[in-house]
C-alpha cells in the first residue's frame, strides 16, 4: 500500500496535499490588463500543480471535474468570459488530453478542468500524478477586466475527483493565491510586489519552527527611493498580526513573536529596526544605500523560527513602504495558510 512520505508533516498532508501556483509566463503573479487575445504571451497563464503528499494520485472518471479555479466576479474581462464561455469544455493545446469549461455565479467566475485521459497526462507514470511531480498546464486567452483598474485579488484552487492512494475520500481543504492586476506596460499603483518564494504554509501548533521566504519586487520601469542617509529615507516594514491584535487574524502569539529571526540577501538592504518584544505586534524594516531600485530588481527577506499558534485558516502578514517619492505611504497584504 502507498503511504505518504514520513519527512512530509502530517498537518500538511490533512489538507494541503497540492502545492497550487498561478503565474504569468515569467514566472510572476500577474493577471495583466490586456484584450488582444490569442497567443498574446501577456494572454497566458501557467498553473503549476505539485504532489507534495507524499503517495500518487489517481483522477476520477474522465467526465469529472478533477480541479476548479475560482475568481471573483469583475476580475476576468469580457472578452475573456466571451472566449471561454458557452459552458462547454475546450481544450487547452491541442492533442492533450486536458480540458477547461467556464461557469458563473453572482459573486465568482469558476474555470473547471478535467483530464480525460490520465494515461496520455501521464505515460510514465501509469496514469498516476506521482509525489512530487509537477503538473504544468498553459490557460490561453486570459486577461483581467479594466473597469476596476489595477489592483490585487485572490484566486480559489479546489480539488475535485482528485484521490490519493490513502484518503479514497478525495483530497481535502482548498487553496488561496493572490495575483495582482496590472496595465501591460505600467506600473502597479503600489510600488513593489510582494510573494513568496515557496508556498506559504504554516504549522500552528505551537511548536514546529516555521520559515517564510519573501521576494519584493520592482516591475518594469526603475524607481527612484531615498538612501537611509537622507532626511526622509525610504522603509519597508514587514509586520506579523498576533493575538494580541484584537479582532485581527492571528499569525503567532506575543510570546512566540519575540523568536522571529529576520535576515535579508540583498546586499544593498539592511534590517534598521525590529519590534519584537513581548507584547508587541513584531515588525521588521529595511532601509537602503541606494536611489533607485532597477526594473526587475528583487529583494529577498527570510524569516526563521516562527512559530504559530494560530486557530485561523488563514492569516495576513504587511508589508508597509514609506517615503517612495511620487507613492504616499501605504501596504501590501499577503495571505499565508496556517494548518493545526
């Protein structure tokens, strides 16, 4: 009988047995502003699917929904709606045997996908999504609607007729990622994006030592951000929510807070300050020697030694940046999966 890897918690295995990733061709978390469809590269989407649940996973019958991707309703143009739209499937490419069908709600637009020949997915593997394979598919004719300008939103994963070999009821839980919304060739109205560099899951249970790795990054054009020398240098604070913040979803606790180490590889950024004492909500800021960041520059940012007591599903960890010249002061969220 298959059985899960041991190295793999168990916590993760009871529902996050998927690692779900969206992302543009470039590999960023982008859904951009564009209707001239067809093999527009800015027009298509990879979804990357990854078995971490340590035993191989077999498909439901070939007329089962085996994944659905969730938006909120506003997010995908009309154009896009129009081309997907019909409620009949089509294929993704041609000769695969992959299969995506648009339906819609009041609030949401929903991207079912079926294989209907798992076998052709998966020669190698007889027809099995074995640990730690990749699943990759390309979604063609995708573009956000402009009407709400750019901005962030989330995206829903679902598995369906998806079953490990030790759970034949079916995978468990669902999936969170934020995308953000963007003009093809202009900047977000926030300065910087911000993700992670690997699924940001969490263990809370109040002993297991968690590491969340965060890259922050300039898209297209430089930016002009003031040294730490001047009078109003530029910052970026990360801040974690605890439960110490009334009415807020809790990452860690006050206690566990004071743990948190923070290190950066960047060498042009450096940890200015941290806040965390007892009591306090812990923050992290950076400052820098330079004056610009250039197009496509990242910075990354490693926490260690978290670790979460928190009952919530899901939790926010901000990012603040002040004093970017043409940007008032403001924050970024980024939503984290915490699992008991």
């Amino acid at each position: 009988m298959n059985t899960p890897s041991p190295d793999f918690p168990a916590a993760l295995r009871s529902r996050f047995l998927i690692d779900f990733r969206i992302t543009e061709l470039l590999g960023k978390p982008v859904l951009y502003m564009n209707d001239n469809h067809g093999m527009q590269p800015t027009n298509r989407l990879n979804i990357a699917l990854t078995n971490r649940s340590g035993s191989p996973i077999s498909f439901g019958p070939a007329d089962s929904e085996h994944f659905r991707l969730t938006f909120r309703k506003g997010v995908l143009s009309a154009k896009t709606l129009s081309l997907l739209g019909g409620g009949n499937w089509q294929n993704l490419e041609i000769n695969q045997p992959w299969q995506v069908k648009l339906s819609s709600d009041p609030a949401s637009d929903m991207l079912a996908f079926k294989c209907s020949d798992p076998q052709k997915a998966f020669p190698k593997q007889s027809g099995l999504f074995v640990p730690n394979q990749t699943l990759t598919l390309i979604l063609l004719n995708i573009s956000a609607d402009g009407m709400g300008g750019e901005r962030a939103t989330q995206v829903l994963f679902t598995p369906l007729a998806l079953t490990p070999a030790f759970a034949p009821e079916g995978l468990p839980g669902k999936r969170r990622q934020q995308m953000y919304i963007q003009n093809q060739i202009n900047d977000s109205p926030a300065p910087l994006m911000i993700y992670p560099a690997s699924t940001p899951n969490f263990t809370n249970d109040g002993v297991t030592r968690n590491r969340l790795s965060l890259t922050v990054m300039r898209q297209f054009r430089p930016l002009p951000i003031n040294p730490r020398s001047s009078p109003a240098p530029t910052s970026l604070t990360f801040s974690f929510e605890t439960s110490s913040g009334a009415g807020r979803l809790p990452l860690t606790d006050a206690y566990n807070a004071v743990k948190i180490i923070c290190t950066t590889s960047s060498a042009n950024w450096h940890l200015v300050d941290q806040s965390c004492r007892q009591g306090q909500t812990p923050e992290f800021s950076f400052m820098t020697d330079s004056t610009a960041l250039a197009a496509g520059e990242q910075i990354h940012v490693d926490f260690t030694e978290i670790v979460s007591t928190s009952s919530a599903r899901q939790a926010n960890i901000y990012l603040r940046y002040k004093n970017i010249p043409g940007y008032p002061g403001d924050k970024i969220v980024l939503v984290v999966n915490t699992i008991k």
